[in-house]
C-alpha cells in the first residue's frame, strides 16, 4: 500500500502515480481522494502503457476525468453534488446564530462509462475535454 498527499496537485499527483508503479510492478489499482488525482494518475497509467491493467478510482467529475472515463483509462468516480453542497454551505452560514446540525448529508453519485450519458444529460452538460490517451502527438517543427 501506498499512501500520499498530492495537495490536490495534477504534477504532484503525476509523479506520486509514478513512484507507486515504481514502488510497485505489480500494482492493480490507484484510488484518488481528491479532483486533480485521477487524471493525474491516468497520465502516469497512459505514459506507463499500464491502461486496462491498473484500475483508477477516485473522487470528482472534472472535464478530464470525465474523458478518461469515457476512454477506458479510469474506471469510474464518485461525483459529489457540488451545488448542493454550495447551497447548504451558505444556508448555513446565514443561520450561525442557530442551531444547525453538525453533519449534512448531500449525496453523490458513482460515475463509470456506463452512467457518464444520463450524467451530462441531466445535470453536468458537455463538459469534455482531453484525456492523455486521446491526445495525438504533436507535429515535429519545421527544420530547415
């Protein structure tokens, strides 16, 4: 097992994904706990040629993650619904002079290929972007 923080850091959460290939050959899956580490640790997967055989799951819908979903890279997150959470957040600031409750439960959602259609129909639109195992190399510069 290996443990790091990567202060939510997608260069820190890259080269902790590496040091754990490393660390270990072998390893089958990656759990992320924050929104840059999946997509940092689908780069280091896609670079290590290691897709299909290192499971990433993590925490987080953003665009990039969403995409390597959809690609196979990542096997799916838990989308937390953000604009709830916002909403209470505020709510609750208001009412500090009373009594609110310690814990508020707002609820997520498990995100895998199969989900990510009704997810971006109902609530998240179009929201892609590039994951690394879709970019195409870029054209070598014109030598004289």
């Amino acid at each position: 097992m290996f443990e790091q923080p990567d202060d939510d850091n997608l260069e820190t959460a890259v080269d902790l994904a590496a040091k754990a290939l490393v660390a270990d050959p072998g390893l089958a899956g990656i759990f992320c706990s924050d929104a840059s580490n999946p997509f940092g640790a689908a780069r280091t997967v896609v670079n290590a040629g290691k897709v299909g055989r290192v499971s990433i799951v993590g925490m987080d819908d953003l665009q990039e993650t969403l995409t390597c979903i959809e690609d196979g890279v990542i096997a799916g997150v838990k989308a937390q619904h953000q604009w709830e959470v916002g909403d209470w957040a505020v709510k609750y600031l208001v009412a500090m002079n009373h009594k609110v409750p310690r814990e508020h439960a707002t609820g997520s959602q498990m995100l895998t290929k199969a989900e990510l259609a009704g997810w971006r129909q109902s609530a998240q639109g179009d929201r892609r972007d590039r994951c690394p195992r879709r970019r195409t190399p870029a054209p070598p510069p014109n030598l004289p």
